[in-house]
C-alpha cells in the first residue's frame, strides 16, 4: 500500500512540475491539454477555434496576490476574439490548485474547471454544481463566499481560496480589457 502511495505522490509531483513549467513553455501535459481542449469547445463550439497564448500581458501582482501561475491565452475565430481562457493557481490548506477560466469577450465568465487539485481534504471544490455559481459573473460583482457563493462542506478553506481567486481573475482580465493590455 505504501508503494502505491509513494507512485501517487510521484505522479502529482511531475503534474506539479510539467503544470509549473508548461506556463513559460505555453505548453500543458497531454492529459491537461485534452481537457482544457474538451472544456473549451463545450463553451466555444467552433470547429476553427485558435487558443493562442498572451505572452507579454502584464498585470500587478501585489494587487492580485490570490493568484499565482497566471497565464492567458485568446480563443479566436479567424481573427475574431470569441474570448480569454485564463489559468491561475489559489491555494488551499496545503497546496496550490489550478484552474482555469474561460470568459466571452465582454469578460463574462463562462466556466471555471479545477485543472489539477494536489491537496487530499477539499476536493468537493471540483463538484461542477459548485462551479456553475460563477457563470454569469462579471467584474468580480457579487462574488462573496457565503453570501453571493454557497460554501461547500468538506472544503472550508479551499471554497473560499476558489472563490477569491476567480474574483481575482475577474478583476484582473477586466482591468487588463480596460487599459487596452488585451
């Protein structure tokens, strides 16, 4: 039993490192990327859809200090933005999570998806149902964890870290939008 868990913690370390190192390479491992691909076609169903990554954004990092990992890419078609899929990393009682946020053009979010969750205890935080509370949302309006996002049991540090970090990303892409960044 104890091999397996050994085998367990080296998988997710290599995720960990390929997931950590895959943002400067712009580059997710396989399985990632399949479902990273799955996800967005769900929202965006275009048959000649471009996820192109957005290498030279900037954006403060002490004002958004919930997120760390941050990359960006564009969804296109031809040369129409469709919209931004955004992968940031929160962290929750022991370790990062990833995760992405796929937004239309008027920065509304259409879908968040845990990507990798490292940790053994708030694992509920990946239940779609949950996730489907900040469809909708933009500009980080009414994104207050238990009041405007119902709280999950099993997940009393991580529901909270998911929330502010996809307000976070909320603020941060409308901000970069308003200052012509993207």
């Amino acid at each position: 039993m104890n091999g397996v868990s050994n085998n367990i913690r080296l998988v997710v370390l290599v995720l960990f490192v390929c997931l950590t190192y895959s943002s400067q390479a712009s580059t997710f491992p396989k399985s990632i990327q399949k479902k990273i691909d799955k996800e967005v076609k769900k929202i965006f169903p275009i048959e000649d859809l471009t996820i192109d990554n957005i290498e030279d954004f900037k954006f403060d990092t002490f004002k958004y200090q919930d997120i760390k990992n941050v990359s960006l890419s564009s969804l296109k078609c031809s040369d129409k933005l469709m919209g931004y899929a955004c992968f940031a990393s929160s962290k929750g009682k022991n370790d990062y999570f990833d995760y992405m946020v796929l937004l239309n053009e008027s920065m509304e979010i259409k879908k968040v998806v845990v990507l990798i969750y490292r940790s053994s205890y708030g694992g509920e935080i990946m239940a779609k149902s949950w996730l489907k509370q900040f469809i909708g949302k933009v500009r980080g309006e009414e994104m207050e964890f238990e009041r405007d996002i119902d709280g999950i049991s099993g997940a009393t540090i991580s529901g909270p870290s998911m929330t502010k970090g996809i307000k976070t990303v909320s603020l941060m892409m409308n901000e970069l939008k308003e200052k012509g960044k993207i």
